[in-house]
C-alpha cells in the first residue's frame, strides 16, 4: 500500500481532489432539486450528500493506495492516540462538508 503518499503529499491534494468532486455532486444535487416538489424529499438530498462524501473519501483512498484503517503514522511516537487515515481525512476534510452541505440547504429552503 501507499500509505505514505497521503502523508508526503500533506493531505492538500486528497483534499483539493476531494472538494472538487464534492462540489461536482453538490451541483448534481441542486439540479435534482428543481423536479423534486416534496420539501421532506429536498432535505432527504441532504442525506444523500453526506453519503456521497463518505463514498468519494472510500473511492479516493481506493485510487490513492490509502488502506483507511491503517494506523496514521504519527510524528510524536509518545501519542498514544492511533488514529486511521480515515479519521485523518475524515478530520481533514470535514470542513469542506459543512460548507458544502450548508450552501445545499440554503438551496433547499430557497427552491
């Protein structure tokens, strides 16, 4: 496995490659919005959004060569704390979710 790449590149590119694909299903999302009259069925998306994150972060680190539940090598060896690579990125890349998701709903309640 290529664990160490996630770690050499500094996270940056996952992430950049992250948001971009995220921001393409968001757009995907907003479209399927204009034919969807249910209000509950609009928020529901939302859902699917957050799976579609979980999912592109599997797809990616698949790409990558990133084994999710691999220990995260740590810089400090006293840590004890042993986080995986998934909850790195999951760490890493929340914030382009959140933003992401809350510009989703403010199209949700404007629609």
């Amino acid at each position: 496995m290529l664990n160490f790449y996630i770690k050499s590149m500094d996270i940056d590119g996952f992430r950049a490659e992250l948001e971009t694909r995220l921001i393409i299903e968001k757009e995907y999302i907003v479209q399927e919005l204009t034919i969807i009259n249910d209000y509950q069925e609009k928020l529901d998306l939302l859902g699917e959004f957050n799976e579609k994150y979980r999912g592109l972060i599997r797809r990616l680190a698949n790409e990558y060569g990133i084994d999710l539940n691999a220990p995260y090598p740590s810089d400090n060896p006293s840590n004890s704390e042993n986080l995986t690579y998934e909850q790195i990125i999951l760490g890493k890349t929340m914030s382009i979710y959140d933003k992401l998701v809350d510009e989703l709903h403010e199209e949700i309640t404007l629609i």
